[in-house]
C-alpha cells in the first residue's frame, strides 16, 4: 500500500511550496505532484511514497486521516504576522496572499488535529532556521522515509517546477531572512487586527512572544488595508453543502485506497476528468 503525504498550512506564503520541494529533492520519493494538487485528485497508487500538497486544505483533511490508515497529514505553522504580510510571489508582488481571518480558520482546524498521531505540525521557523533538525524529526515520524541529501544542501539538487519557482521566488540556500517580515508593512497588520482582532494572546500561547510588548512597535501606526486579500461572505446553507460534498470525496477517497478496487476506480475517475476537460 502506498504512504500517502499530504502537506497543508496555516495559510498563503507558509512554507509548503518549500518543504514541498525539500522532501521531493532529499528524499526518496517515487509519486509527487509538479505544484499543488487537492487530495481529491485520483491516483493509481503505484508508488511507495506519494507526496502531495495544497496549503488551503487544512479544513477538509480530518475525515480523510480517518478513512486512511496510510495517510500523514504535515502542517506548516507560520507566525500569523509574516504569513499575512507576504508579497514575495513573482506572479503578483503588489498584493497579499493571505488574511488574518483565513490563518485563524486554518489554524483553528490545525489545532483540533495536533494530538492526531498522524498529524505532524512543522513551524516554518525552525524550517528556515534548522533545515536538518526538522529532517531528522520528519524521518523519525515518517520511518518509511529514506535520505538522499540533507535539506541543507537542498539548492544544489533541486529542480523545481516553474510554479513552484514563482512561489519560491528563486532557487537559494535555505535562509532565515523572511522571519519577522511583518515589521516591514506594520500598516496592514494594524489594519488586519482592527478587523480580525489582536493577536498577543495567541502569540504568547504559540511561543511567538513572551509578553505583548511587541505591540509598541505598532503605536502611532495608521493602518492601511491597501492590496488585502478579500474573501466572499458564505451563507449557512453553502457552508453545509461544503460539508456534505467533504464527507462524500472521503467516502470515495477510501474506495480508492481499496487494493482491489483501486485501478479500476482510477481509471474511472481519470475518464471522467477527460471527458469533462474535452467539452
């Protein structure tokens, strides 16, 4: 049976595309997808180790964690400061990728998950800070894991894709240099907790801070809600739908993952997708 990965995130701009990158390169891994890609998509399941990754889809991996005893869930964690405060995209530098409203809701989501055996929270501080340490800690959750290169050395090896290049904004050493990037547009985070509410508390309990101290630094900052990210208003009946269609995906998502059922719902599947492309 293969060992499925599946790596999601707090939000936008949290490190996925990167340690995405980073176990397609230092590790042993025979299945993995070029950018993001849903953990709806069918696969056949030949390989050993299948990597997959889609940040936004923290909210909807619970049922699939309990109808796939073969499935590891990696969270990235990002101080919701630096996360909210990213523009280094090469396709758009001029906008926000993310908000303070949708990191609470993913990480909400994230938290009811973390005791999950098979739920494993990285923060993506300790990624850019300690590459090699977090490799050690994924190889002594994921034993089926085998080594090629250590994530240190990642940038000599890899050969990423042309969207994750836009998302990495260039190929480097790992670097810590993105860490406390909010200090640079204080405007926009003064304007995303008016709106979303403060954040010390969650800070402190997080590790980030120690204290609130750290609000001084935005005294006397106006804010300024210029290039946000901006998320439609959802009634009651459409999130209910939302969670009627999750429940139905894992239900086939587990017919998938049946060894004698699997090459024939594949290819089913597959059909489907192209027949609809074709129209």
């Amino acid at each position: 049976m293969t060992h499925r990965i599946h790596i999601v995130g707090c939000s936008p701009r949290s490190g996925t595309t990167l340690l995405n990158e980073l176990m397609v390169t230092c590790f042993e891994i025979g299945g993995f997808a070029e950018h993001e890609q849903s953990i709806y998509k069918p696969y056949d399941y030949r390989d050993e180790i299948l990597l997959t990754k889609y940040p936004l889809q923290t909210t909807v991996v619970a049922p699939f964690l309990a109808v796939d005893p073969d499935l590891w869930v990696i969270y990235l964690l990002r101080d919701p400061r630096d996360a909210i405060s990213s523009r280094s995209h090469r396709k758009d530098t001029q906008r926000y990728w993310s908000n303070l409203g949708l990191w609470r809701e993913l990480h909400g989501a994230a938290t009811k998950l973390m005791s999950h055996p098979r739920f494993i929270t990285i923060r993506y501080e300790d990624l850019v800070t300690a590459p090699d340490a977090v490799q050690r800690e994924l190889m002594a959750r994921l034993p089926f894991l085998e080594l090629r290169h250590p994530f240190s050395e990642f940038h000599r090896h890899a050969r990423p894709s042309r969207d994750s290049l836009d998302a990495l904004g260039s190929l480097r050493p790992i670097d810590p240099g993105s860490i406390g990037n909010w200090r640079r547009h204080k405007p926009h985070l003064v304007a995303q907790m008016a709106k979303y509410g403060d954040l010390s508390k969650l800070l402190i309990e997080l590790g980030y801070e120690k204290d609130d101290s750290w609000l001084a630094e935005l005294e006397g900052v106006s804010p300024d809600d210029s290039g946000s990210l901006v998320l439609p208003e959802r009634p009651w009946y459409w999130h209910l739908g939302k969670r009627m269609d999750l429940y139905w995906r894992a239900a086939v998502y587990w017919l998938t993952r049946q060894p004698a059922l699997t090459p024939t719902l594949y290819q089913l599947r597959t059909r489907r997708r192209q027949r609809k492309s074709a129209r």
